[in-house]
C-alpha cells in the first residue's frame, strides 16, 4: 500500500482529496440536476466533486483503484480502493439544504481502515484510522454513553426507492412506530454519513439505516467502531461489506434497538 505507514500514511492524501472536494462544495450551487432513478437524482456538482477527486488520487495512489457513486469502479480491479460518495444527501444539496457531506473510506481485505468525511456546510471533518480512534476536527470523539430509551436520539435512514420499495419500507414504517413511542426523538437527516458521524460523536446516539451501499457506509462505519460504538447488521451479527443494514449504536442501547427491530421486521 501506497506510503511507509500503511492507512496512517494515507490519511493526508485522503483529507487533502476530500478538502478539494469540499471546495468545489461551497463554491457553487448546482446548475443541472438529473434523474437517475426512481426520485433518485445526480447534480453537476456531484460529478465535479467524483472526477476531481478520482483524478488527484489515481495521480496520487495508482495502485489504489476507487469506487465511486457516480461512476463505478476505476484503477486496480483488485487490493485495496478507495470508496467515495462525493455528495452523500444530494437531495438536501440540491434544494439548498445544508446537511450533506463527502465521504471518503480505504477498504482493504475487505475491511475499512481509514475515514474521512467532512460536512461542508456545517464545519466539520471527521477521521478515523484502524486501530487510531476517531477524531473530529482534530479532537477524539467517543459514542455515547446513554443507556435509557427515553433519553435516546436515533436517526432513521431514507426510504427505499425502486423496485420493491413498498415491501421494503414497511419494515421502516412499523420500526418508525415502534420506536416512535420509546426514544426521545426520532429523525431523518437524509445522508448516511451524518448519521453515522453523529453517532460517532454522540450527538445521536444510533443510527439505523436499512441498507448497506459501500460509498455511504464505509467511511462511517469505520469512524463509529473507532469511536467505541458497534456497527451490525439488522440481525445483529458484525456489520460487513456484505451486510444487508448498517446499525450504529452507542453498546448501551444495542439491546433496545434490535429487539425493537426484530419485531418490525416480523411485523413488517
């Protein structure tokens, strides 16, 4: 791998990639957006940020290739890629909407090893390294503490899109009402990698997004395991790449959330 340091060695190239990306970011609003999907869309800006971003790193690493959301996989088919969600929240970014970020993660042997997301509307950059900690703007950040449901905030993922979407979303819909009646307050912040840096950083105390896209969820992921959070599956088992879900919880709530996720699932 790139560098004498491994991950460690690569954190400022990544930060540096993510800062440019940051840049075109803030300095423009999108001037096209298209359809992707089913109300799934793309912005000018989004493919800005993804080329810019895969040419300064194939420039950087060429032995790293990179997926990204836009764009597939590039560079080496094979070792260790880069994983980008140039605009994770394009929807909020589109309408103006401040809470989107960059996400940037290193996979290697299948696992997460180095993190950056930044948020450019909100000024904050969150790194993790494996075995390093989590850190926001340079300061660690740990999960929270909480133990009691009725002091818990939990974000909820976005809704499934595209075909069996209903079938889908009636899991979220009965795991919504469930929960509804149990935590503090429930919410929908529309991008997995605030929701999972939030986590980390115990402004929520979990997240549960019921999906696992690669560009959304390895950076995070990483960053909450760093903070001393758990990630898992919706069955509880180790979250992986080939996870269905991605649950981040703070351990003091892991009992609660997958009981009551169990039984929307029976139930939906």
């Amino acid at each position: 791998m790139h560098g004498p340091d491994g991950p460690v060695g690569l954190l400022p190239l990544a930060r540096e990639a993510v800062a440019r990306a940051r840049r075109t970011v803030r300095s423009r609003g999108p001037a096209a957006v298209t359809a992707k999907g089913d109300r799934d869309l793309v912005t000018d800006v989004d493919l800005a940020v993804e080329e810019e971003v895969r040419s300064f790193l194939a420039r950087e690493t060429p032995e790293i290739g990179l997926l990204g959301e836009e764009h597939g996989l590039s560079g080496a088919p094979a070792g260790p890629r880069w994983v980008l969600d140039p605009i994770d929240g394009t929807a909020n970014f589109a309408r103006g909407i401040p809470l989107c970020a960059v996400s940037l993660g290193l996979i290697t042997g299948g696992r997460s090893v180095l993190a950056v997301i930044d948020h450019p509307f909100l000024g904050a950059v969150y790194t993790a390294v494996q075995g390093g900690g989590a850190h926001a703007d340079g300061a660690p950040i740990r999960v929270s503490s909480e133990t009691d449901p009725a002091r818990a905030a939990v974000a909820i993922g976005d809704f499934a899109r595209g075909e069996g979407a209903a079938e889908r979303n009636r899991v979220r819909l009965a795991l919504m009402d469930r929960l509804g009646g149990r935590v503090q307050r429930l919410r929908m912040f529309g991008a997995a990698a605030i929701d999972l840096a939030w986590t980390a950083s115990g402004r929520i105390d979990a997240a549960v997004i019921l999906a696992n896209l690669p560009w959304d969820t390895s950076a995070g992921a990483l960053l909450v395991r760093e903070a001393g959070g758990l990630v898992l599956d919706a069955d509880g088992s180790e979250h992986t790449a080939d996870s269905a879900a991605t649950i981040a919880v703070a351990p003091g709530l892991r009992g609660m959330l997958l009981d009551e996720l169990g039984r929307a699932r029976a139930a939906g």
